[in-house]
C-alpha cells in the first residue's frame, strides 16, 4: 500500500500514533478496492501494544474510530464469555425480540454472577464459580456461606495411625 495522505494527530489524544489515508498496490487489492482506505495507528496502553485500524470511514475523526474499536472489543468479549461461561451456541428464537430477551438474560446473569464474585471472600474466578454453582444448583445449602468457605472443614477428622509410631 502506499500512503496518500498524512494527517496531524490531536497532542490530547496521546494513544493516537498516526493517521493515513492509503491506497492499495498490488493487482488485484487494487482492483477489488481501488477507493482510499485508512489506517490509524493506535498505543493501547492495558496490554501495551500498537494497533493498526483499517477503515473505510474517511470523514470520521481518528478518536471516534478507536473509541467504537474499543468498544466493539467490549461486544465480542461479552460473546466471548456468553459462548464459553453460559455454552449459549445457539439462540431460542430467531426473531429480533427473542435474541434480544436471551442477551439481556445473559448480561443479568453475568452481573449477578460478577457481583457475587465480588463480595465472596473467597478468591473465586468466574468461571470456576459459574462450575460450582452449576454443580451445586440443586443442593441445599447456604449460598452467602458458601461462597466465603466452599470447602468443608470436617469437625470430626479421622484419627490418625499411630501404627509407625
């Protein structure tokens, strides 16, 4: 790709490296898309890495792309764990309402759940929780109670072999 333009980036936005608009150069990229595109280079400091963003959007600034970039991220994290923590591969019904109803389900359960993780005073991981309560979902038992002390602590042990002594 070569580089058709280069614009000044904002000193308030420091995470914003660079701002290009290119064209494609190879044969067929160039045939297959022969618009500008534009890539934005990014410094997302959490897992101190560089980004490259690519897009269409010309008109927008370089700020409202990575900050709908981030937020994309958000959304597929949030599938992410709706697909692994709750197995949901599917969904129950196929209309725009019904999908809806079983995302708001899901983002209730995963409060809940992250709330509960949170005041537990064990050291819980999410998923680990989500396990346990799946597991424990029909036995009777104390949740507040069980969630500061899971494991059982025995009142009676067994004696201890005194054979070798």
């Amino acid at each position: 790709m070569e580089v058709v333009e280069q614009f000044l980036t904002n000193e308030k936005e420091e995470h914003i490296l660079s701002d290009q608009d290119v064209r494609l150069t190879g044969f067929y990229p160039a045939k297959n898309y022969p618009k500008n595109l534009r890539v934005i280079k990014v410094y997302e400091q959490q897992n101190d890495q560089t980004l490259y963003l690519l897009t269409n959007k010309l008109s927008w600034t370089a700020d409202t792309i990575s900050q709908l970039y981030k937020a994309r991220w958000d959304v597929e994290i949030f599938f992410k764990h709706l697909k692994q923590l709750f197995r949901v591969k599917t969904f129950v019904g196929t209309s725009a309402n019904a999908v809806r109803i079983q995302m708001w389900c899901a983002m209730i359960a995963i409060l809940l759940l992250k709330h509960l993780e949170r005041i537990a005073k064990y050291p819980w991981y999410l998923s680990n929780l989500i396990t346990f309560l799946r597991i424990n979902l029909f036995v009777k038992i104390d949740l507040w109670h069980w969630l500061d002390e899971p494991v059982l602590k025995t009142a009676n042990a067994p004696p201890k072999n005194l054979l070798f002594e």
